[in-house]
C-alpha cells in the first residue's frame, strides 16, 4: 500500500514539472489600420500650383500644357489715329507675354506689332486686334519662337516697283513667304490668303475692316488647331526666345524710363516710352498722342482695362531701309529690316537699369536672335514679360533715357 502511494505521488510530481517547463504560445499582435494611414500621410505631396516646367516665353513656371504647346503670334496694327482713344488704347495685347514693335513702312505710316500670346492666355483674351497685313520680317520672327501666325493679307509686289523701275522678285515680299516659308497660319478676312467665319471677326470703331478687324482669341486658337494639328512645338527648333536667369544688372546704368523713336522717316508719328514702376519692378508702357511728341498717356486694354507692363525691356538698333516705292503715291513704301545673318547694338532694360549688349541673328529662321552683353557673354534676361523695339540704326541718338 505504502509503495503504491509513493508510485503516485511520484508520478504526479513529474507530471507537474515537465507542464511547468512547456514554452509559452507566441502572440502576434494584429495589424493596425493606422499605421499604414500614418505611412501615405508621410509621403510628400505635390502641390497644384508647383510647377516642375517653365515658360519659353516668360521663363516663368508654367503647367506642363503651356510649356509644351506652342505660342500664337498676330499681325497688329498700331497706326494710332486708328486705334481706340487715339491709339491710347489696345486691344488684348495685356496677354501678351512677348511683343515686337517696329516700321511698318517707309512713308512715316506708324508702327506694327507683333504680340506672342500662350494658348492658355489666348483662351483669356476676348479679341485682338485690330489684324493687318504680313511683313517679311514679322514671318521670321514669328517661325523664330515656333508660333502659329494669324494676319490680314501680306505685302507683295503689286504696284510696287524697284528704285530705278525694275520689278523686285516675289520672294522680297510676305505674300510669297506666306507659301513658302512653312509657316502655319491664318488669313482673316476674304482673299487670297483665305477666310474664316464671320465670328472671328469684330470691328471697332467706325473705321473701315482694315483698320478695326479683329480676333476672338478662344476661337482662333480652336481653328489653329484643327488646320495644324502638330499642336505641341518642334523639339527640332529652339524654343525659348531669351536666355533666361536672374540678372541685377549689378553695372547697369540707372533707367527711370526710356522713350524710344522708330524711324527718321517721321519721327513725330510713333513713339513710346516705358516709365519703371518701383513697386511691381516692371515697366509700364506709354504713347504719344498722333503727331505730338509733348502728349503722353498711358497704354490700357479696352479688354479689361489693364496697363501694359514688361520686366524687360528691349532697344534693338537695326539697318532699314525702303527697297520699292508705290506708283500710286510716288514715294519709298514697303521697308526691308537686315536681320537673318545680321547682327548689331542695343539696350536691355530691367530692374530700374540698362546696359548696352549685342544682338546676333543666325541665317536659319528656326533660330531666334540672341543676346549678348558687351563683353561676349550670353545676356541673362530676368523672367517675365519682354517688349522687343526693333528701331532704325539712325535715331540712335534720340532714345531719351532717364
């Protein structure tokens, strides 16, 4: 009996042991929905309004859209007698983010212009205007920035005769470079540069079509782009018109305004001027009253009201000159402006300052003019909004700067 009882006291003994010594189950914690939250949260996020491309007209960020379709260039007219208020108003050029002034002819006619407009600014811009006809050295500029070009019928050699009276090959003139030069384009209007319906056409003022036909920007840009479908720019072709970076002008010349004549043909017709404002560091531009160099006034939008305002400011110095004259008038008329293969001197203005630099231009129209300060290197322009004055090289001596 005794032994029996120690047998299972024995046994029992061991038993509890060999339980005590068993390993614990391993627990796994469950997974918490939270933590992964917290993981995408930390993950960082790109903003709407960060941009990663900038503009080949502005070298401004841009979405990727602007930055990669290309510019819609116009034809414009700036005969001030026919624009509103005395040429003291404009029609959509506020949009513009680069703009090319010169002579239109040789007769002291005035001025022409030539606004580079995004197509994301275009679809903003109501109408522009007023639309004139083509010159040859509108069409290089416009093919230089890859821009898609929209006018009113072209220069030619119609009653037009050399010096001496000897008819000038059509290829002197736009009308021919309008069907050879590849340019993509649009003639509004009726003719031979082709039509459109009447809704991109709106007249201002009592003047006649030449002088008060306009665009409608949103419904231009929608005909551009069912005529020319290759809508983005050609990687084969320099985009950007500038060298853009900062640039203080550390050595640059105090330029409080600058008042710039076009022509020795009549320079009391068209001048300008553009006055620096401190406060937004751009400068605004302004316009002599027709025939009166004492009467300035600001330029505004009839769009919207607002001034025209430029952080950079260009006074390009060229060699023009009138190659035919007009047999009905009997006086020099259609000029020509040496630029493809050409190069000369010039202002840059910004920032309250300027400096003398250098302009080149390459034979190839797909190349834009370049800049350059005096000492060879390539000129840095500050990003934003340009106005290029392509002036004759004899009134050098009457851009007042200030």
């Amino acid at each position: 009996m005794k032994r029996t009882l120690l047998f299972l006291l024995t046994f029992l003994t061991l038993l509890f042991s060999l339980s005590s010594c068993a390993p614990e189950p391993t627990v796994f914690p469950e997974e918490s929905p939270k933590q992964e939250e917290q993981s995408e949260e930390k993950k960082p996020q790109k903003e709407d309004n960060q941009f990663t491309k900038t503009s080949a007209l502005t070298g401004l960020p841009c979405s990727d859209e602007d930055a990669d379709l290309r510019p819609v260039a116009f034809a414009v007219n700036n005969e001030i007698e026919f624009l509103p208020e005395g040429g003291l108003k404009t029609v959509g050029l506020s949009n513009a983010d680069v703009i090319f002034e010169t002579n239109m002819e040789a007769n002291g006619s005035g001025t022409r212009l030539l606004p580079l407009f995004s197509q994301s600014a275009l679809k903003e811009t109501e109408r522009v205007g007023s639309i004139r006809s083509a010159r040859p050295y509108f069409i290089h500029l416009a093919l230089m920035a890859d821009a898609y070009y929209c006018h009113d019928g072209a220069s030619s050699s119609d009653d037009c005769y050399g010096y001496g009276g000897v008819k000038l090959p059509d290829s002197e003139y736009a009308r021919w470079m309008l069907y050879n030069s590849g340019i993509d384009r649009i003639g509004l209007g009726t003719g031979a540069y082709g039509s459109l319906d009447g809704e991109l056409m709106d007249k201002i003022g009592t003047s006649s079509v030449y002088n008060t036909l306009c665009a409608h920007g949103p419904e231009i840009l929608e005909e551009f782009k069912t005529l020319y479908p290759e809508n983005t720019y050609d990687d084969t072709k320099a985009r950007t018109l500038f060298s853009f970076g900062k640039n203080t002008l550390k050595n640059g010349h105090e330029a409080e305004s600058v008042k710039v004549i076009f022509s020795y043909w009549n320079p009391g017709y068209t001048a300008c001027d553009f006055v620096y404002e401190k406060e937004s560091k751009t400068y605004e531009k302004g316009q002599y009253v027709y025939r009166s160099m004492d009467t300035r006034s600001i330029v505004t939008d009839v769009n919207n009201g607002k001034t025209l305002t430029f952080t950079n400011v260009f006074v390009l110095f060229t060699n023009q000159y009138a190659y035919d004259y007009d047999v009905h008038y009997g006086k020099p008329y259609h000029i020509k402006i040496d630029l493809l293969g050409f190069e000369g001197e010039g202002y840059y203005f910004s920032q309250g300052k300027y400096i003398p630099i250098v302009w080149k231009c390459s034979e190839d129209t797909n190349t834009p003019i370049r800049y350059y300060t005096t000492d060879g290197k390539e000129l840095k322009v500050n990003p934003g909004k340009s106005y290029v004055n392509l002036v004759q090289q004899d009134v050098k001596d009457q851009i007042e700067i200030k």
